[in-house]
C-alpha cells in the first residue's frame, strides 16, 4: 500500500490511478490528519508527500514519521512544487529518500517509486529480530513467539520493536517516551509503565525478555 498525501484533488487523482493502474494499491489524503488516522490502521510501504499541505505540512509529517520507530523507516518520495536546490537539500537532509519537483511526469514517479521499493526490499533483513523465542519484523509489523503470532497495538508493537533494537542497553522511562510516542506528547511516564505491563502479558513466556532496570526503565535482554 502506498500512501499519497496532496491538497491538490486533481493531483492527487491522477498519482493514485497511475499508481494503481501499475499494479500497486495505493490511497490518497488531502491533509495530514487523514494521513495519520490511515497510518493507524495500516502500514504503508511507502509515502509520497507533498511540502505545501493544509494545517501539518510535508516536512512537519516527514519529522513525525523519522522520529517513532515503527514508522521511520517507511520510505518517502517528497513531490512537491518547492523545486530550489534549497528545498531539495532541506528535504533530503530531514530523512527523504528523494525528492521530485512538480509539475511531476507519472512515468518518471512511478520509476522512483519502483527503484525506492527495490532499495527498501534489499534492506529488509536488516530490520528483522530474533530474542529467544521472541522474533519481530518492522517492515512486516509482525510478532511472533514460538512461531506463533502476537496481536499488538501500534503502541506496543513501536514499544517492543524499540527495546529489541537496543538489545541488552538499559533504556530510561523519558528515553522510551520520546523514542516511541510523538515528539510532542505530553504524557507522564506510567505510561510506560502501564505499556510494559500489558506487552508482558501479550508475549507469555518471552515477557519475562523486558527486564526492569531498578531507578530507570527496561532493557531487552536473554538473560
């Protein structure tokens, strides 16, 4: 599934059917509030943003997206009318993949879109985890225990596949707000907490893989 988000209508109709008309499913959003209620339902495997958006703009969802685990390695194409060599470093250097200026041909977005999926395909490995009997997949948001699947909420998956990536380093309740909720929440750190306790529960016999680190948080560790 590829997410597009632009303002434009017709734009934003034009991508999305030549996106699906290469074979790819593909939805598309005026604004990032929509983008984000979709987000919480389904992983894409790639976003095409646009810089100029109503409310949150691109480069401000773009900074969202880079800063929660499970999202931050979704690939993203900026498309955009902002073209200077400015925009285009500003972009690339808040975490694009790449970035192609408007008014775009569809042929020539359908073939960035295809290379970037190939280049994300080839570092997939690099994003699956085994811990015991414990194994996660962040491009396949899938957990297993035993060979046998784990339904997590988005929350718990970002929370387990955070701990799993620091394997063995102890990581303090602030350290785990800022890494795996937004960059702006404002909640305290039961949060955590509270989190931890149900993600025990959900994983059985690897629960006891979340250890407590006394006066500081958790770490993931085999023993």
């Amino acid at each position: 599934m590829i997410f597009l988000v632009e303002d434009d209508a017709n734009i934003r109709e034009l991508v999305v059917y030549a996106l699906i008309n290469t074979g790819f499913e593909a939805r598309g959003f005026s604004n990032g509030t929509d983008f984000w209620q979709a987000l919480r339902e389904k992983r894409p495997c790639l976003v095409i943003l646009d810089i100029m958006l109503p409310g949150e703009d691109g480069l401000a969802i773009l900074k969202r997206l880079r800063a929660q685990s499970w999202t931050a390695k979704i690939p993203v194409i900026m498309m955009t009318a902002k073209g200077s060599e400015y925009d285009k470093v500003l972009g690339l250097d808040m975490g694009a993949d790449d970035y192609l200026a408007k008014p775009a041909g569809m042929m020539e977005l359908i073939a960035r879109v295809k290379s970037l999926l190939r280049r994300s395909e080839a570092a997939r490995d690099t994003e699956e985890y085994t811990l015991g009997a414990l194994f996660l997949s962040i491009p396949r948001h899938m957990v297993t225990v035993k060979g046998t699947s784990v339904d997590l909420t988005l929350k718990e998956f970002e929370l387990l596949a955070y701990l799993v990536k620091n394997e063995g380093i102890a990581l303090s309740r602030d350290q785990i707000l800022s890494a795996v909720w937004d960059f702006d929440f404002e909640g305290e750190t039961r949060t955590v907490d509270t989190h931890i306790l149900t993600l025990r529960n959900k994983l059985g016999e690897c629960g006891e893989l979340i250890r407590t680190v006394r006066g500081l948080g958790y770490k993931a560790a085999v023993s």
